[in-house]
C-alpha cells in the first residue's frame, strides 16, 4: 500500500531527536526562544507572503509520539529507555507568536518565533521548515503571477510536476491565497474549498475520429460548460471547428464558454484567434492559455497584446522554478532569558523574541517596517506578528481560506509597485529598533 | 488537524474527471495504451535513474473513489447521477509495463506504459506523472553526487527544504536507490528501512555557556556515537576543542567517531582540521562536511585535495535545484488497436506498445538502446520493460529497497564515465526498430 504517514512526529531529523536526547541527559530544560525567518531574497525578489503557519500550529497542537514510533526508536539502539520514556509523555507546550497567513513581509523579519523548553522547540525545527519553506515560497511565486495577470483570472494547473502529493494540495492552496481563482486540483478543491476547473486534454480530441467529433462529444456532455481544446493537430483550423460547435450549440440555445492554447506563440495565436471567433460573432468566446506559463511569459503575451482572457499556469508555478527554494532557516534566539551568543559564520541573526512593526501612509501604502522586540510599542506603527499559541493551545480557530486570501489581496495592494517589479525590484526599508539594536550588543561573546 | 489525505483518486487534474464524463457520455469505452516518457534532458543531464514505479502500482491496485469522494464530486454539479455511479465502481483493470525501479533510462524510452479502457488509462495520468516524476528526478540528481562523490558516503540532509512531506519521504528514499548511505529522515528510516544518521545543530552548541561544554554533554549522551560540530563559533578553535574531549573520552576507553563542518571554505577547512587532528594523534576521526552541497561543489572539494570522509547533501539534492522539474509526459499512443495520430506541437511521441532494448558489451558496458515494439525480439538484446501489472493485479511483489539500489549500483556501473559527466556529457545512443519506425508511418493521419 501507498503509505501516506497520519503521524508526523518522525518526520524530522534524526539530529533533532540526538540533540533532544543530550539536553535531557544533561538536565537543559529551560526556555529557549527559536525564530523562523528567510536571510535574503532569490534573484529579482523582494518581499514574500506568508502561509503555511496554520499547518505549523495543527502539528504542535496535535505533537505527540505513537507507541509505533517510540517502538522504532527503541529498535535503533541510540536512545535510553529514560529518554524514550520522557518522550512517550512530550506534548508542546509553548508559546508561538506567527505573522497570519497571507500577509506580506521581508527578508529578515521573523515569520514565526517559539518559545517553549528547549528539547520541545528544537524538535519542532525540521518540520516547521518543511511546513512553511513550500507554502511561502508557492505564494511569493504566485503573487508574481497575479502581478503580472494584472487582473486576469489565473488558475494552477501544476499538480502533475508538483513535488509530490503534499506539494500539490499546498501548492494549490498557497497560490490560492495569493490571487489564483483556482485549481485544477479535485482533492484541493474538496479539503480546501478552492474552485476548481478543467475541461480536455489532447488526448481527448485523439481518442476521436476527428476533432469536430470530439468537439460535439465534449459540448454534448458539458452544454454549460464547453471549453474547447483548439490546439491539438492546427490551431487555426481548431478555431473554425470550435466555431461549427458554436453555431451547432447555439440552434440548441447553448453558449460555448471558450477556447484553450495549449502550445506555440500564445500571443500571436491569440489574436488570430480572437479575429476569427469575432468575425463569426463569438466575441464573448474567451481564450483561455496554458503551456509553461510564469510571470515573465505572462508579462511578454500582455505586453505583445496578446487577447487571452484567464491562464492556467503550471509546473513553473508548482516548483517555483527560477527560485525552489528559500533561505530559510529556524535559530535559537534566546535561551534561558539570556540573547544567543553570536556565531562565526557570518550570518546574521538577531538575538531576543521580536516583534515587526509596519508604517503605512495616509494612502495606505506601506512606507517601511521596524523589528522591534516583542512587547514594545512604537509610534504610529502596527504589529505584525501575533500571540497565536499559548501554553500549547490555540487561540484562534484556522481562518477561512478565503478571508486569508483577502489579507493577501489587502497587502499586495498596499505594496508600491516597485517592490513588485519583476525584475530589478527595489528593497523595501526594513531597519531595527533602538532597542532591538541595543538587545544585539547585550549578547555575551 | 493537519490533513493527510489516504485515499488519493481526487488528487487529480478536474480535466481527467470531465473528459472520463464525456468519454462515458459518448460511450467510449475501448482499450487505450499511454505511455509515460521524459521529452528531453535538462542541460547537463544524459541520463535518468527509474524510481517510483511501485508507488503507482500500489495506487492503481487500490484505485477506487470513496463514497465521500463521490459526494464531493457530486456537490460540484458538474457530473450526472448516471456518470457518479459508474465511478463508484471504477477499479483499474488494467495491465502496466514499466523499467522496474532503479535501473538507467533514457530520454523518450517508455518509463511505463498502461493499457486499459481508455477511462482507467486516462484518468491515472495526474498521479502517474506526480509519482514518478518526482522521484525519478531526485534519483538522477542523486546520482550524479554519488558519482562526484567518488565513493565517498553521502547522506540525505534536505528534509527541511523538501517541498512538503511526501518530497521529504520520496526524496529520501530514491537518494538511497541512487546510491545514498542514508538520510537524517526518521521517518523515511522507519518507512523504508533506511539507514539513519544525525548528531547535532548549531543550536545544541549555543545553549551550552561554551563549546566544549557542549560537546562534553554530547559524549556523555553518546560516548559510542560522538560525531562534534565544531564550526560555530571559529572552526579551528572548534578543532581543538574536540580533540580536549577526544582525550578525555580516550581516558574513559572512548573513541570521537568524528567532527562536522557546517560553513566557510570545506575544502580548505577540511586539510586545516585534518592536519590538527593527525598531529593530535586522531587519525581515525573522520571529517564530515555538509552546506550547500551539490555535486558540483563536491567535485570542487575532491579536486582541491580536501579532507573530507564523508558528505551531507541537502537543499539542493532535496529540490534538483538545477533542474526542478522534468519534461515528463503521459501520452495517449494507441486507441482501439491503432496507433495515434501525429500531433501538430512538433513534439514526438511514438505511437504503439513499446519495449526498450538494451545491448551490453562483453566487458558488461552498455551500448546501445534500441526503442522497438513491445513483443518484438531484437537479437543479443535485453528488454528493459517487464509486464508488472495484469488485469489490475501486480504480478510480483514490492522488491526491498536494497535490491532496487543494487539494481541502481549494477546498471550505473555499466555506464561509462563519459555519459555521467557532470558538464556536457555525451548523449547514450538509443534509436528505433525498424518495427517500430514502421508503425509511427501507419498513424492514420
């Protein structure tokens, strides 16, 4: 059998669980504070949106060990039966402070922070990466794409090449929350509530004996719903034949909704074939585009004029491509009260729990964020982050998909359009606090 | 709670679905032959690792929509009462031939090819292409660390970046066919049966008042299994606080198995440490070395002369960051006994059943490829594809993972060096049968 694991308490690495199992040796069992956050932007990017904390919120509340599991570690010899036994009975039981999903932030700001003892915070780390490292990373790829549709409906068709089955529900729901109107996805569709569309494919037309057969087939079954793939053998004649289904369907009193490209030169295509449906006196028939699309293939067929309504886009989506992974990362930030001493490499980190205060103007477009410590108060400037697990348990119940995709299309249109460019967007201002300033000079060398 | 889905008919493109409606609606019922193939290789790439065969034979086996599912699908109203019903008792019926997982392959050789009424072929497409995609992918990538690696262990860091938690399983496990040690996924170690390794985080060192403190309470938890991070705070520094504690646990009748390094200049880093350690009198620690490794900068490391024993391959190993998606597709290459149409895309696909046949030099070198037609025997070659599947039931079961990755150690053995160069590698012959060139000028045009 397939197996889909229903616990997810394993799925971390095995240093997680050594390391745990050295600081219960060694009586470490004090607070520790761990913040997530991205150290810099892939190529041409300058903000990102955040999703993928409510699945972080649902393991920690639900953290607990199977008897199967602790029987596999048990079986690998590394662990002591004291330390097996104490995590038979480890639940979370700290605190987590997130920014919601679907908000915009920066690079450096604190996606999330944990706090709790020690062994508990560090066994969190790998699966909270994992949970908020794809859905982040889909959404910021997405937000681009709605960027560049400036307001033409788009719609994921990447679960194919997705990574995997849990990259394509989240694929489908992160780019969801950022702009896209659906899903090819049917189970996205099912647990998240997302529209979901799709109509043939070219085997389709194939499977018939000519394309006009197939046509009527489709239109035969889906009177309310025909859209029709034009591209399969000539694109052009796939228009005049997608036309005879139209006049066929309209003496029934049906409309036929729209045509697909699915290959060539998408923008030269386009306007042939909105030429041809007009002249037959089609011009509600959209056009609708899929075929390795992004933001930039979007941006050139709007740019070369190309007449396309809605675009299905793909695996590029799906993987983030130009960018699929993030430089991510979950560091221990204070432990035992104290700010974490700084390290070697180079790379910063900042030392204390934090908050991320946002200036918007009297237009409502944001001007520049503060991070700040958590707890302080700065003029004029709202938080960002918020107190969403306490002692273990939930504060809020999980936001409709919906309303979280609102908070996104409120942010993106707070943002200034040069943070949104494509290519060569500016960086917006992100600066510390005093007091966080003066948090990082406290550390202990 | 988090949702893990356990029945994965839905996650599927909404397009299968519709054109299965219309398929029932029109009563095309007969038997259709796809066939899962990779178009072209990404830059650099010369050949693919077959991995994820099995996950799909175990998809197809149990294939069959749940009565929730049939409820979902019905609230959409897209689909008639008459269409839901025949779903409820769709199980695949099917017969699968496949490269059996691990062995080498080739671009537009047949991976698996199903043939089944045309519904059951078709609407398998979606997870076919996400399962083995994915995987097959990883392994190539893998592949070419284990070949720069040069003999040298590898082991699969990358769960934290995986995109999501399948891609964290799936990644783990085809690393370990394409010649991996191990990973640092307990799951996929529960799972799958894979080795497992990890010691310890930055993190573990930061919450001790200094570094060697913290590797004396590493040694203490594990005095057989000390392998000490010793970059966080000045590696060379580091260096000689391992070897404090390699004495003292020396003392007690302990062995350090080794130390890891984690940032800067591997190559350079590595002879430094291994030059402190040979004049302590260490030689038996090992040197580990993981951040940001790929083959290529395991080439740079090896060819710089550096020091290191074995290797932790992450990121982007976990997402092939050179190559995140595959040109994969699933086509439709017979229909009712007749070889498909040739399409208007300028794309290939060769119709008709077909059998990938392999000639092996008499030093066990192979050759060539010839792609013939399935049935067809081709003298002093082997056939690669082997009928797995019939009438939906698999004819064997799941081999262990040790025998695929031999399988995997077997056929890259016989490759030659010049096809598994990491730049420009020459491109492994494959052509056609004469059979099987004949067919593709019988598709009835």
């Amino acid at each position: 059998m397939i197996q889909l694991p229903q616990r997810l308490e394993l799925l971390t690495d095995l240093y997680e669980l050594t390391m745990a199992a050295s600081y219960f040796d060694n009586e470490l069992f004090s607070p520790a504070t761990f913040s997530l956050f991205i150290r810099k932007y892939p190529q041409d990017r300058a903000y990102f949106v955040a999703v993928g904390q409510e699945d972080v919120l649902d393991l920690l509340a639900q953290f607990q060990f199977s008897e199967d599991d602790l029987a596999f570690l048990d079986q690998t010899g590394i662990f002591s039966d004291e330390f097996l036994q104490f995590l038979k009975d480890l639940r979370f039981t700290g605190n987590v402070r997130a920014i919601p999903e679907g908000r915009i932030f920066f690079a450096n700001e604190p996606i999330l922070e944990i706090s709790a003892p020690i062994i508990e915070a560090q066994i969190m780390e790998t699966i909270v990466i994992n949970t908020i490292h794809l859905q982040t990373m889909v959404a910021s790829k997405a937000a681009r794409c709605f960027h560049a549709a400036d307001g033409r409906p788009l719609v994921d068709f990447s679960l194919r090449r997705t990574h995997g089955i849990d990259a394509g529900l989240k694929v489908a729901r992160s780019s969801y929350i950022a702009g896209f109107t659906g899903t090819s996805n049917v189970l996205a569709g099912k647990l998240y509530g997302i529209p979901i569309f799709g109509t043939m494919a070219h085997s389709f037309i194939s499977s018939f004996s000519d394309e006009v057969e197939a046509f009527r087939a489709f239109a035969r079954t889906f009177p309310k719903k025909t859209l029709l793939l034009i591209d399969t053998y000539d694109t052009i004649k796939g228009a005049y034949n997608a036309i005879t289904v139209a006049r066929e369907m309209a003496q029934r009193g049906e409309n036929l909704l729209g045509v697909r490209l699915d290959s060539g030169d998408l923008s030269h295509l386009s306007k042939e074939v909105r030429k041809i449906l007009d002249e037959s006196g089609l011009e509600d028939v959209q056009i609708f585009a899929s075929s390795g699309l992004d933001e930039f293939e979007i941006t050139e067929i709007i740019k070369g004029n190309g007449m396309i309504d809605a675009f299905g886009v793909g695996t590029k989506l799906g993987v983030s491509a130009d960018a699929p992974y993030l430089d991510i990362v979950y560091k221990i930030v204070q432990y035992n009260g104290r700010p974490v001493k700084k390290l070697s490499s180079g790379k910063v980190t900042l030392a204390g729990e934090k908050q991320v205060f946002r200036k918007t103007g009297d237009d409502g477009m944001f001007i520049e964020d503060i991070v700040g410590v958590w707890g302080e108060e700065i003029n004029d400037r709202k938080p960002l982050l918020k107190l969403v697990m306490q002692g273990g348990k939930r504060l809020e119940k999980r936001a409709p998909v919906d309303a979280i995709r609102q908070r996104f299309l409120n942010d993106f249109s707070a943002l200034a359009p040069r943070y949104k460019r494509l290519k060569s967007p500016d960086l917006f201002p992100v600066r510390l606090s005093d007091r966080l300033q003066a948090l990082q000079k406290d550390r202990f060398e």
